[in-house]
C-alpha cells in the first residue's frame, strides 16, 4: 500500500500496540513513526526534511 506507514528506524509495517507517532521535534513538519522494539532499545531515527536525528 502507498500510504502504509512504517518505521522510520526498521521499515517495518506499524500496526499493533507499542507503536507512536510525532511530529520532528526541530523542524514539525514530518510525522516520524517507530515501533516498539526501536523506541525500547532507542535505534536513531533521521527527519527526511531537515535531516535531524534522534535517539
């Protein structure tokens, strides 16, 4: 599906509790999405707008 949202650490589907969204804390205009597993072990995540990374 096109607009199937996914990890922004993994790339894995997001479905299923554990799952947040948000908003990029530098720039606010792309909504990151990460899973449970990459949110509990805090893989780094990149804004493809401005490029910030987070833990």
């Amino acid at each position: 599906m096109a607009n199937e949202k996914v990890c922004n650490s993994c790339g894995i589907r997001l479905v299923g509790n554990g799952i947040t969204f948000f908003k990029c804390p530098v720039c606010g205009n792309e909504e990151i999405g990460r899973c449970a597993q990459c949110r509990d072990q805090s893989v780094k995540y990149e804004c493809k707008k401005c490029g910030f990374v987070g833990p």
